[in-house]
C-alpha cells in the first residue's frame, strides 16, 4: 500500500483531539518512529475538528493508531447523546489504482456523564427514613453561580441535621466516590413552602460534589415507591439534566394482606395491617366469612408488630387490650350470616397482626372464602380489599354440609300468668363443638316475648338467658337445643316476678339510763310531832279536785331539793299528780272540811333512804318515767306528790283523834 492516508473526524462534535496523546505501533507492539509518518492537524487544537496522519513509505504490514480525545457532550451539534468518530484511509495498490475505506466507532458515555450528576436513595422501614445523595456537576464544568435544587415529593420531610456535602472523585473509568466532607461555611440550604431543597454554594465550583441527607415519611400516607427529582443550575440556567430517582417501598401502599390455614374443624386466619406503616385515622377493618363457617368469639387477639430494615413484620410486645386499644363487634344477621368490624382507638402508624379462628360448617373440598376490607383516613380516603380463599381438606363435619339450615324461636312468658309476654328478655345462644361453646348470637325478645335465631347449622346448642326482663328474676337454667331439621324449634321459658323486700323500720336507738335515786313507794319524809303552824291563807273548801298547794320541806331523795310555797291545809285532789306516782302508793280522792280537828300523832318509821341506784327486781315500785334528756322534773313532782299526802294523811289521823 504506497501514499496512505488516515483522516479521523468526529461527524457529531463532542469531541476534541489531543496530538501527543497519538502512537503507532507495528505488528509486533512496537511504536512507530514519529519519522515514519506526518500528523496533520490545527494548531491550537480546536474541538470537533479531526486530523490527518501520512504514511512517508509503504507499509506492507499491519499498523495500529490509537490516540485520545476529550469529549463534553455541550460540544455535540446534533440531537444524540452519544460520541461518534468516522476514519477513512486512501491509498494506491500496486496497480497504482486509487483505493479508500472507511469506518466508524461509538461512544456511549455513562448515565452520570450524559446528566452531568447522579441520584439515588435507600429506604430503612424500621426508621421510616429514606437516604439520599446525591452528586452534581460530574462533568467539572465551570459553574460561576451554582445552585441545587431537590423536590422532596410524597410529603417527605427534612430531617433536621443530616445533609451533608462531599467532594467526589471520579476515577478514570468514570466511577464516582465520596470524597471529604465540605466545610457547612462554603454553603448553605433551605427548604421553601413547595418543600423544595435548595443548596447554594457560597463560590464558583469547578469539580463535582456529593449532596447527602435523609427525609421522613413519619405521618404520612405511604405508597409503593417515592420518586425525587434534582437538578443543578448555574443562576437561572439549568446546567444538568433532572436527576432523578426512585425508591422502592417494601409493603407500600399495602394495608391488609389475608391468610389462612385450616387446623383440623378450625381455620386459623392471619391478616397483617398496615404492613407499609401509613400513618391513618380512623382505622377501621371489616371482615366477611363466607356462610360456611362460624366466627370463635375467644380466639381474636391483635398484636403489635416491631419492623426490620427491609420491612419484615413480626410480632412484638403484649398483645392490645380491647376494650382500650380497640374494639371488636361481631354481628350476625337475620340470615345467620356472621361479620366482624374492628376498629382502633387511635391513629395507627405502624403494622398490627390480628389472629382469630372460625369453626369449619362445610364438607370436605368445599370453598372456604374470607374477605376484609380496611378503611380510614389521612389526607385521602383509604379503602383496601383483601380475600383468602381456602379449599376444605379432611373435615370431620362439625356441622351440616348439606345447606340445610333451621331456627329456634324462643317464647317468653310470666310464669304465674302465661298468657302474659315478656319483652327484653335477652338469650346468648352458643354451639356445643365436643367440649367447647362457640357463640352464635344473642337477641332480646319483643314485644310479642319472642326472638328467633335463624339459618342455624343443624347440631346441638345450649341457650342461656342473661338479662331478664324488667321486674323479673333471671333464669339460671342452661336449656339444650337440638336442631336436626328446617323446621322451627321453639322454646317456652318463664320467669318468676322478683319478690320486693318488706322495708324494715329502723330501730330508735335505746338509752342506756344514768344511775339517778328513784322515789321508795314509801314517804320517806319525817314529819314533825308539833302541829305545823297554820298557814297565812286558808284554803276554802270546794269540790273534789280542786288545787292542792304542798307545804315546802326538804327531800330526803339525795340530789333533790324541793323549795315550793307551804301547803295550805283544806281539800285537795290528788288525781293529777297519779301519773308521777306509783301506781301502789294511791292518793284517796278525799274531801276534807275545814272543822276543829284536835292534834294527834303520827308515828311514822324514819328508815334510812340508802344513796344509790335502787334495783327495780328488788322493789315491787316501778321506777320514774325517765325522760330522754335526764330532766329532774319527775322526782320533783313525786316528792311533791308524797309531800302532800303525808300532809293530808296527818290532818285525817288528828282529825280522828279530836272526834273521839
């Protein structure tokens, strides 16, 4: 081959021809002394502008030219992204006859070098936070205002401390890595009310960088993946392409999943929610069962879940406690046809498992069906489906397969009165499974007395009251039922009127008396053998029971002083003073004429009045009226009371004297 030519040119631009990079090596690896041939090229070098090398002799053997150019895709003219080279080689053969060929490469840089920067992200399920960097101006191109702006989409949140920025090396077959941290001073970031982040560099960079930092999902409503798009600009001018990325979300958007598995006469269901970790009021779940099967009362329990990295659920912790964490409400229609709704107490944010059984009433390969639905609110309305289908293996037939269902309806009547009815009488109705009772439902009778349990599996159950109705005893009896066909059971139960309790009067309290001197049925007063002087006034004599004034005198009764006005002789009725004495010691209801009675004596035996509480079982006197205060009043007017009669009882004996 005499006079070879090798033209290179770059047909798309892009690209800029480096002269000393160029060598020639011969077949044997060996370069080429530069002699050999001319290079042919504008000096300076200018971008997308080839050059040319001759061969000064014939060559008759293979030869190898390789060289290196710079490439910056702002250099490309046409609409590609890629680098393309074109070379051509003329020359005579031994014919002197002209020959040419041609041929072309491609360059296809990386994804980083076309964008001019990188994104990506990582999410940790366990922190709900997800890990970005990102990395700007890959290419080292001069940016005099340099700017970044990252939207942070799905309602991500920064997380207060945790951007950082790097240098970034790129090594030479373009893979990038994180150099040293960049002083916070040389920057400086926000983020606006359009929850965009924006960084800003303090000085015109002229190398590529790596932008670190984590958001949130905390309280928001998560979904399958999160997207995020940055870009750099130099002042208004954007100087990269968008750089995107997107994460995936391990169970986003999922809020239900249902299984089941059947154990032995039961299915053993499982629904997980809320595995992607939503944050959403008003969690409500509703489950299904298809006809065939019974829900088990007992057997529901929800747990918390603790969430791993990669966001593997498992159970954690005690299970909630219902009636405070939750609550549960099954239901069973007029048909017999069961559902459950549970709902939260509060905002959920993180996975639940709910575990509970059903009873198996079908035969063996019969369908088994199970549907939920999850309901609630954030910033949308959430509603999600969940099914479970299950195919019957082995069943020892726990109840009927054949779909013949029956009823029981439950007469309620006063047990004194049967044809009166009773209303709000309230039944639990429960199925015998070997040695366990499943609860089927509990209904309260009408006003006719009467509730009916419908579409009831044939088998065996057990009825029991548990309200009875108003002014009613509850019957404590347990009744059994037997269904064994379509045809309604009915069942008559009474109830016995509760007996109202006679109220009982309550008891006055008893006063213990105080140890007070009681009046002897006897005068105990010592009357004088001289005549008592004649008082001033005498009394006129008058009918019966006219007043009598009593001769003051002292009381022998210690404790008691007696100081009243002196007794006037003449009649007296002592009728009134009957009630303060004892009724042994009578005052005759005398009258007494006002004649010359002569002076006798009366010897009355002076005993001594023992001081002390006189024992009433050794006196044939009955003690005082006492009243409840204590009061002196009474032993006033008995010694007033024996005063007189003494009194009188001397003028009759001197009177009977003076007659004789």
């Amino acid at each position: 081959m005499g006079q070879v030519e090798v033209t290179e040119s770059f047909p798309f631009g892009g690209l800029k021809f480096i002269p000393e990079s160029l060598v020639i090596r011969n077949s044997n690896g060996n370069v080429l002394n530069p002699s050999k041939y001319s290079l042919v090229y504008n000096a300076p070098v200018q971008a997308n502008k080839g050059f040319k090398v001759v061969f000064n002799s014939q060559i008759t053997s293979l030869y190898t030219i390789s060289y290196t150019t710079e490439f910056n895709k702002d250099w490309i003219w046409s609409n590609t992204e890629n680098f393309n080279n074109k070379v051509r080689m003329d020359w005579l053969d031994t014919s002197e006859i002209p020959r040419t060929t041609e041929a072309e490469g491609l360059f296809i840089p990386r994804t980083e070098a076309k964008s001019n920067g990188l994104k990506f992200g990582s999410y940790n399920a366990s922190t709900k936070e997800l890990a970005w960097k990102l990395g700007v101006n890959y290419n080292s191109k001069t940016v005099a205002e340099p700017e970044v702006v990252d939207i942070l989409k799905s309602g991500q949140t920064l997380v207060p401390g945790s951007l950082k920025v790097y240098t970034m090396n790129v090594a030479k077959n373009g893979d990038p890595t994180k150099g040293v941290e960049v002083n916070s001073s040389k920057y400086t970031y926000s983020v606006n009310g359009n929850n965009e982040l924006k960084l800003s560099f303090t000085d015109a960079i002229q190398s590529a960088y790596y932008i670190e930092f984590h958001t949130s999902l905390e309280g928001k409503v998560i979904g399958t993946s999160i997207d995020n798009k940055a870009s750099l600009y130099d002042g208004a001018k954007k100087v990269s392409k968008d750089l995107n990325a997107t994460v995936k979300i391990p169970y986003g958007d999922e809020y239900l999943l249902k299984n089941g598995v059947q154990n032995g006469e039961k299915i053993d269901w499982g629904i997980q929610i809320n595995r992607s970790q939503s944050t959403v009021k008003n969690a409500l779940i509703k489950d299904t069962p298809s006809a065939n099967q019974i829900l088990l009362q007992d057997s529901f329990h929800l747990y918390p879940t603790s969430v791993a990295e990669n966001g593997d659920v498992t159970k954690s912790g005690p299970e909630l406690i219902q009636g405070i964490d939750y609550s549960l409400e099954i239901k069973t229609d007029v048909d017999g046809k069961q559902s459950f709704a549970l709902s939260f107490a509060k905002e959920i944010s993180k996975p639940y498992i709910l575990d509970y059984q059903s009873l198996i009433m079908a035969n063996t390969g019969d369908k088994v069906t199970n549907t939920v639905r999850f309901s609630g609110f954030n910033v949308i309305e959430i509603s999600k489906d969940s099914s479970k289908e299950i195919i019957v293996g082995v069943s020892n037939g726990s109840g009927s397969g054949s779909g013949v269902r029956g009823s029981l309806m439950i007469k309620k009547l006063d047990a004194e009165d049967n044809l009166k009815t009773l209303a709000d009488a309230t039944f639990a109705l429960y199925r015998l499974n070997g040695s366990d009772r499943v609860f089927i439902n509990s209904l309260t009778t009408d006003s006719a007395g009467t509730a009916t349990f419908n579409k009831l599996w044939l088998g065996n159950y057990v009825l029991i009251e548990t309200t009875a109705p108003s002014g009613y005893v509850l019957d404590p009896t347990e009744h059994p039922v037997s269904i064994h066909s379509s045809s309604t059971n009915q069942l008559v139960i009474t109830n016995h009127k509760a007996v109202e309790p006679t109220p009982t009067a309550t008891p006055e309290p008893t006063i213990v008396p105080t140890a007070t001197p009681s009046a002897s049925s006897e005068p105990t007063a010592t009357p004088s053998t001289e005549p008592t002087s004649e008082p001033a006034s005498t009394p006129t004599s008058g009918a019966p029971g006219g007043p009598l004034t009593p001769t003051p005198t002292s009381s022998q009764v210690p404790g008691v002083i007696i100081n009243d006005p002196a007794v006037p002789a003449g009649p007296g009725n002592t009728s009134d003073l009957e009630s303060a004495t004892s009724e042994e010691v009578g005052a005759p209801d005398l009258v007494i004429t006002d004649e010359n009675v002569p002076l006798g004596e009366v010897d009355i035996v002076d005993e001594e009045v023992p001081k002390g509480t006189i024992n009433n079982s050794t006196s044939s006197a009955p003690q005082l009226p006492k009243t409840g205060e204590s009061s002196p009043a009474p032993l006033y007017m008995t010694g007033i009371g024996l005063i007189a009669i003494g009194y009188i009882l001397n003028r009759v004996f001197r009177r009977g004297g003076n007659l004789k």
